[in-house]
C-alpha cells in the first residue's frame, strides 16, 4: 500500500521549525471543529502535534470530517506557530498547516478511552491489550523496562560476565515448584519441562570454566493461582567462580546502584543494610522487612520483664516455653497535623485481626501524661514492669505498645504481620524512600511435619556455613534445622526481590543434602545425574544470585502489580485474555505427540 | 568451604608485574616434573599461567604431587621472569615461584582431553558439554556469542528501537512447522504452545504504536530431524512501523555492517545486492544464492540458441514447453598451478548426479584452441550454433559449458544445484568474502498439488505488491501464482540468515489471503481472531525482518555447524545428551495435567 512516509515524528516538532515542510504519520487522537476550522490532535510513540484543517482546502477538510479517533493518518504541511500556545507539551508552540491527508486505515470506536485514568476493568484491559498499551502510561512503563535491560546488559559486560542463553526445552526435575512440561513428538512418552531457573545450567556454566554468567532469562512455574504471579517470568540470574558471599554482594549492589542512578537519578547508599534470617525474624517477624515503615518499633522480646505477671495469657506463654514479644506504635498525627487516637475500635479491630491468626487477643498500653499508661492489662502488673517495659521502649506520651504472647515463630510472625497492617492502615510506609537489605544465613533445611522429613529451604544446591557442615552427618532434627546456609535474600521495601546463594561444588557434600532431603541415590542419580557427574571433573567454587526482573521494573515504575510492567501478561488463573490461550487443539496435534486427554 | 581467593587472572600477569605477590585460581591444565622442579600450567577463561614448584618447599611440592588435569587449585606465590620464554602467549615472560598451594576441587580423569584438535565424537563432546566448553575454541565462540548479542542490543537501542518481551506461553496457531505443546494444569483439556516466531505479537507491538520494536529471543518448531537445525534457536525480531521496504533494509544493512566492523574489522558494503526472487531463479537456479562461487558463470537459457538442434533431447524438451539452460566453468587451475583437466571421469560423476536429479544425462562442451570444441553433443548443433553458444558466455581456451534440457523450474534448480557441487568439488567458493544479498518479491502463495490447494509462501501476513492486490480476487490459479509479495530474504554466503515482510493491516485484505489458503471464517477467528480484531482499530502500515542468532553467529566463528556456537544443544533428535532430556516424567504429573500417554 502506498502512502506518505512521515519525514517527522509527532513529538520532535517546536518552534524552530516553522517554515518547515513536513509529513508525520500517526493515530487522531482528539478532533475539534472550531465553527469551521478543525483542529486534530495526532499522536505517535514519540508524542502529540496539532494539525490545522482549513475548510478553504476543501478535499482535504471532507476528508478530515470523516475522521475518527484511532483513525491512522499522513499528514503533510508547513510547520506554523499557534495562536493559543500550550507550553505543557514540548511541540505546544507549533501546529501543522495540513495540505495533504491520506487516511491509512480506520477504526472501530475503540472499547475503552485511551486516557491515562483508564476506566476499564483490568479484563478489558487485558483483552484489548494493544488498546491499552497505547496509553501513555503503559508505553512509559515498557519503555521504562527497555531501558533496565540496556543498563542490565551493560553493567555486566563492563565487569566481564557472559551473556549465554540456556535451554528453555530441558530435563524436568520436579522441586519446588511444578515444571510445565512438553511433550516430545519423536521421543514419544517422553517430555521436556520449561526452566524454573536455569540454576542447574548456570553451575554447569562454572564448571565448564566461564567465571562469570550471566542471562536476562524468563522462567516458568506451574503454580497455584496467586495475585501478582505470572507463570512465565522474568529474571536476571548471574553466577560466579572463585567468589565469596561479598563478591555476589559488591556486584549486586553495583548493579542497583546504576540502574537507580541512570533511571531515577537517586544515590542508592551501599553496602545495603544485613541481617541474618534470625535476626530478620527477632527485630521484624518475616525474612522480608519493610524498613521503609516509621513509626513503628522493631520486636522486642519482652518475656523476661512480664513473665512474673498475673496475667495468665503470659504465664501459659511461658510453661509452654512461649515467649512475649511487643510493638510500639509511636504517636501518630493526620495529615491535619492532628494527634489519631488510638481508639477502642482500632484496638478492636487488630484484636479482630489477631484472632484470624490464632491468638486470643492483643494487648495493647497506650501511654499518657507522665508515664500513666492506660491498659486492660496494666492491672496484672506491677509498676516496677511497666516502668522497665515503657523503659525497653523509651515510650513517651502518645505511643502505644502492642503485645503478643505464645510460640516464638508464631508471636513474631504475627506481630510481623501486625507492624504491615498498622503501617498501611495508618500510611506510616514512607513511600519517597527505596529500603534494599540482604537477609543472609537461611536455614539450610526445613521439617515439613506432614511428610516427616526434611526439604531444602531454599534449593538444594546450597551449601552449609562452614562451622555447620558436621550437622549434615547428623540425624537429629535440631542440629539438622540449625543448619544456616550461605544463602542470601536481597528485599526491596519488603519485597522478596533476589535470592542466591554459594553453591555446593564438593560431590560428597551435594550427596549428604541430598540424602537428608529423602532423595535415593537412584532418585538423585535420575533427576541430577548431569549435575553430579559434573562435579567430578573439577567444579570451582561458586555462587550467584537471581533477581527478579518484572518486580524491580514495577518498583521503578511505582505501580503496584508486575501486570503494569508485562507487555502481555496473563490473568491470575494464568490465561491470555487477548488471544485466548491456553485453548483447545486439535486432536491430530495430540495423536502425533503420543497422549491422549483424560476424561473427565 | 574456605579458601584463598584470587587477587589476578590467569591472563592478566606479564613481566611489569614482576615481584608482585599474587593469588591465582584455576585449573590444572599440564604438569611436567623437570627432575625435581615442577611446572604446571594454571588455566582460567582469561589465560594461562605457568606455575613453579620447588622440591625444597616440602609440603607444597607434595601437595602439587598429587594434583591431576583439570583439579582446581588456588596457588600463591611471586611473579618471576622466566628463564625460557614463551612469546606466543602474553603472559608467557613470567612464572610464580609457588609458596602456597591449596586443592580447591579434584577431578576424575577427562572422558577426553581438553585440546583444540578435539579427537572425541561429536556424541561424547555433547554428553561431557561442561568438559568442550572448557577448549579454547568453544570459549571463544561462546564469547564472541556474548558481543553479537550487546552490538544487537546497542545498535538497535541508538535507533530508538523498544526492546519488548513476548510470551513463551501462547496459543497454538499451526502455520507452517508443528508447534510444541505444553498442557495447562489450571485449565485441563486446553494447551499453550511455544512461539514458532513472535510474529502476532510483533504486530500487535505496532498496532499498540510501539513504532519499532526489537527481540532476541528464542523461537520453537517441532520439526523432523534436519540437520543444524534445533528445536529451539534464537531470532533477532524485528518490527517497524510506517515504513517500506527500504527502511528494512536500511536498518538491516546498517546492523550487519556494524556487526562485521565491531568482530571481524571488516567494512561490508552497503547497500547489499538485490535479487528477485524471480531473477534468483533464473540467475542462479536457487533463491539462496552463494555470490561467494568464482568461476562459474550464472545460468544462461540458450533455448533460442539450440532449439532447432537435431538432438532429440533438446527437441523433446521444446515440444512440452520446457526450456535448455546452461552454466560455464571457467578453465581453472590447482593450487599448483596446473590446469586441472575435465575428464571423463569428472563428466561421468556430473552425469552420475544429475540423472539422481531426474535427468537422462548432462550434455558438456569443452572448449579447446582457437574456439575448437569437444562435445558428444557437438555433432548435432551446427558450426552457426556453437559459435553462437560460446559468445553467449565469452566461453574461451579451457572453459567447459553443462547443459540441461526440461521444466524450466526443474532445470534451473538442477543447474543451481551442479553449481554448489562443482563449487564444493573444485574449491570455488572463495571462502574470505561475505557475501550478501537480498532477494525480493517472492510469490505470495505456493499451490499444494498434493491437497490441490494453496498455501503461504513465506507467511500469511505478507502484502502483495500493489499492482497484483487484485489477484487477491480471483480464481485462476495463474494469477494467484502470479502473485508477488513485498517480502524477503536475507542471504549470506548462501544461507538465508533472514527473512520478512511488509505485513498486511488491512483486515478486509488480510481475510482474502485467508480465504485464498482455505481458512473458512472461522478457523480464521479462532486461530488469528485476535489479530483480525486487532487490526479494526487503526493498525499503522509496518513490516519488518527475523534473522537467525546463531547461524550468523556461526558463520562470524567460522563454523560449519550451529551447535558449536549454542552452549547446550540438541542433538538432531532434538535430545540433550547432557541431562538425557527428553525424558519420562512421574504418573502424578501427568495426571495432574490430565493427560495419559496413548498405548502403543
């Protein structure tokens, strides 16, 4: 099809062009008829110009009459300085003088506005896909994106790693998470699995001697329906030779630092803050700690200042090897610079709130005037206590303490939980502040109490802290749950983020952890033979670290859900709305491949 | 586990670093014991360092005793200046005088030594892929694979192109290659495929008014074996809008120049060559011509010249309509300088290969002194004729002319086909020249006699050129046939490295062309319903090009095959000798999936 080629974008276009002769190709997108003259707002990629129709050229001005929006035009004409200027827009002081128009295609009246406050459901949004991705929002959240991968790529060549793509049709080695699997044609009863991750690759990697991998590489996980999933993925992973957990840290940290210096021009402080998991756990209950929340106190074990109490919910805590834990919530005002009371139907609703997890209540001192605290408690203790406890807290007037009491990883847990929900109900998230921290020192192995037996807590590949390699002969359940590996977390404003670790390199070690998993020799043999193999000829020492992709991009771009950020994304329930996928196939495609449907 | 990291690279250390003290990681490559002193060469992915060992320093010569090839060490020590130099390696002036020595890893025996010459199967180097990625050449290649990659990215980055990522799980559209299938758990009964090529999406990416988008990424077919093909394999994917084909070129050629300057050093010229498709044919009987054959000249059709001979083969010929083309191999010489005879036996073998081809026999003309020729046919053409003949190709002393006679598409492909093998046979192909070349306007449709229907050519979202747009309504197979389409072909060196279009985004044309291959309207919804929907609100006009990752990249690391220069490949099978993928998986997963194996 002929038709003029733009010699212009509609967004580069100002005033020192007028007098220009130019063509711009583009989608109307705003048409006024001012009693005779139209003026026509055209839009590309790049941005927005102003067409100007003269009803005196009168082919044209028919033409331009039977314009919609969306329509897709060519334009050609002089570039004039407009009367009424719109210094908002970097082409606001000029428009188009039109004195020749194509239209090069039509269109339906579009399902929804292509407007940045979007008031279609996200169904509509998902099935009109490219509707919405025309909003400048989304396009600015792609392009956004694109530029994270350029920084991603450059970083990493700069200091020497390797870019190299591994396979998406692999071995399927069920763990974790459940493989998406393919069926094979010519190797008919056999079938390939999509990659979780490439982790098994990228060590290969090492072995074969490339000392620095790295791979922007999407994964897949079958998993159950979670919000803000997606079944494929993205991730940057990256593995390393002859490094230890600081090398992984540096090149990390570097990483970050550039991609927020060139997108949002901040200094991001390094070296990030650290916490080992138990100390993640004591200060904040959770393994990712939102530090951007103010306001509130970190955890504080408060089991030997009350444990005396009459207050029998403590005393049950503490036969039963319990423990007390507390939060203080400091004086909080509005934004009228108010004082917010903590009122009875607060306190009622977290007491609502804990009893979903499993407590009988929340105790909870609000300080007054001189030290007076006021608390259905306060009675069961003796002032001494609630002197040293306000002490522990250094609680002024106005704070509020809130207590928990029971099983440690459950008091903590909750009271995690409890510091979240206080911060979003009352905006103590500071939002302007980007909050990176490692949590290191995972537990190697967790007991899972239905099967009765051991799984790795993070994967399998991981190896133990030195000073605990002995437990790995052990076969006592707490020597072998205290096990820390050098395993590491990297957590955004509370968000899980990255996650690697050093890896096993040694045979011998790689089959202890595998033998404390439940895996047979045969099971292991079977599922990472190649792997095993491997490491007889000579595996460095090693390690690395996965960093989610559509996570930071999100984060960068402010929005809530990775959906934003995800050119085509798919629904909760792992559906393409756009084009309908997963869908039916024909039979004959499942005849060649060898598998037939259950039926129902 | 502890050890004492690195402070240099095996490649990094010369004589300016004399007296320094250093740590070195790597593998063991060589030992040698010169009676008492021990040598041992140190590898890394940067280089080698040779390493000396003082019997005098007792623990660590007893240590270095008994390390074995390929073990990991970490080796501290001084940089000395070597008493014999060795100038072909950089850091070939110095050695360390070892004073620490640390067993970081040991290793089995290698199922094959880790040398250039690789003597070991094809087979065996896949199965041990860790141990052929540790030879320099594989390294190389895989490294070279690394900047291919970052010149792609950065040149299309400067050109404003948005990289956007495409799912891998999407909807089964069969079109051409079978698609690989991959069954949803959540929804059963329905499946996702892999993307034989991200084309829908790339044209969705331009209806959303991306404008120009870019992708390196992996495509999927599940097709019979094939040699140097894989199961999945890299594109660079390409999409533009507002363009004509001269934009693609632009934008391709500038990518390959920049490509060669930035690997090789190499100015390629620009602006490639341009065939026809048709012109193709007729030149050169193929339309992946190799430009790189010397000495061969193009096809000629001297039907006019012969046909009134007295042989009865060119007569036949004549009568079905067919034609009588030949090709000239110039008098060529042997690298000893000695013209290399065409004998009987050469003749013999050429008649040999094109009676495989279907013909009765190969009709030659040699030429001798003073335009005297030596030909079994040469008795049935006039002396007017052979004159004739030999000025059609300035046939002179030593030149030898093939001639066939039958379909016109029969023999052209014989002839293009006697070309590369005369080429192959007598070392014609200049091997130091890249060779590039488009060939353009291909026929849309291709008629199936099989299913006496038609099919795309290339793909089914090709636009015609303008002029035969209104064969999009008839019947006559010889217009449709007739059909050119604005699409193309990227040859280099005689491989196609790239393919593409100017896409359709008229709907009403895109439904003829659908109707023409036989998609009733609703096997056109269902299968591209989201695109022809796609297409009513405004599609821009835009096309665009794939090429393909790694043949390029082979052809850059001069390798015959593409599996040298992916770091895991397929078998042609399309099994991974490594981890023994395909393989069988679980009952539970399958039946999680909903899906049982068929008996055999």
């Amino acid at each position: 099809m002929n038709f003029t080629k733009r010699t212009k974008t509609c967004g580069e276009l100002n005033i020192t062009g007028k007098g220009e002769y130019i063509t711009l190709n583009g989608w109307v997108t705003k048409i006024r008829d001012l009693g005779g003259l139209l003026f026509i707002d055209l839009r590309d990629r790049y941005g927005l110009t102003q067409l100007k129709i003269n009803p005196e050229n009168k082919s044209i001005y028919e033409t331009a009459m039977t314009l919609g929006n969306e329509y897709v035009i060519s334009a050609s004409g002089t570039v004039i300085e407009r009367e009424s200027k719109n210094m908002n827009i970097p082409t606001g002081e000029i428009e188009i003088d039109v004195d020749k128009l194509e239209i090069l295609n039509k269109s339906d009246v579009p399902p929804f506005n292509i407007e940045e406050e979007v008031k279609a459901s996200e169904e509509l949004r998902l099935q009109y896909r490219y509707m919405d991705l025309r909003r400048k929002t989304m396009l600015k959240n792609i392009i956004l994106r694109n530029e994270v991968y350029h920084i991603v790529h450059n970083y990493f060549k700069d200091l020497e790693f390797v870019e190299v793509e591994t396979p998406v049709l692999m071995k399927s080695t069920p763990e974790g998470a459940r493989d998406f699997l393919v069926p094979s044609r010519i190797h008919k009863g056999k079938f390939y699995a999509l990659p979780q991750s490439p982790q098994t690759y990228k060590q290969i990697l090492m072995i074969a001697g490339l000392d620095r991998y790295v791979q922007i590489c999407k994964c897949f996980r079958d998993e159950d329906l979670r919000a803000d999933r997606q079944p494929e993925f993205t991730q940057i992973d990256v593995e390393m030779s002859f490094i230890k957990q600081d090398d992984v840290f540096d090149i990390s940290e570097g990483l970050f630092k550039r991609i927020w210096k060139e997108i949002k021009n901040i200094d991001i402080i390094t070296p990030f803050r650290k916490l080992t998991y138990d100390d993640a756990i004591l200060l904040y209950g959770t393994d990712k700690p939102d530090l951007r929340i103010e306001k509130i106190s970190e955890i504080h074990l408060i089991t030997e200042i009350v444990k005396d109490s009459e207050f029998k919910v403590f005393q049950d805590a503490v036969k039963k090897n319990g423990i007390i834990a507390a939060i203080k919530l400091d004086r909080i005002i509005d934004n009228k610079n108010k004082k917010i009371e903590i009122t009875r139907k607060i306190t009622d609703n977290l007491t609502e709130y804990v009893k979903q997890l499993g407590f009988g209540g929340i105790g909870y001192m609000k300080i007054g005037v001189n030290g007076e605290v006021s608390s259905p408690i306060a009675k069961y203790l003796s002032q001494e206590n609630i002197t040293e406890l306000l002490g522990e807290f250094n609680a002024e007037e106005g704070d509020t303490i809130f207590i928990l009491s029971g099983e440690y990883m459950k008091v903590q847990t909750a009271l995690g939980n409890l510091r979240n929900k206080i911060a979003a109900d009352f905006n103590l998230i500071n939002e302007s502040r980007y909050e990176f921290l490692w949590i290191t020192d995972f537990p190697l192995f967790k007991y899972n109490e239905e099967t009765g037996g051991f799984e790795g807590e993070h994967h399998v590949f991981t190896i133990p802290r030195n000073e605990h390699l002995k437990y790995l002969d052990s076969s006592n359940r707490n020597e072998i749950e205290s096990i820390r590996a050098i395993c590491y977390d990297l957590v955004l404003n509370g968000n899980e983020i990255g996650s690697g670790s050093i890896r096993i390199h040694i045979p011998e070690i790689q089959n202890k952890v595998f033998k404390i998993i439940g895996l047979t020799d045969e099971e292991a043999k079977s599922k990472f033979g190649f792997l095993l193999n491997a490491f007889k000829y000579g595996a460095p020492p090693h390690g690395g670290v996965a960093f989610g992709f559509d996570r930071i991009v999100a984060v960068l771009c402010g929005v809530k859900s990775i959906r934003e950020v995800i050119a085509f994304p798919k629904t909760v329930s792992a559906s393409s709305l756009m084009d309908d996928s997963p869908d039916i196939v024909e039979e004959k495609q499942l005849k060649e491949l060898g598998i037939k449907l259950e039926k129902k």
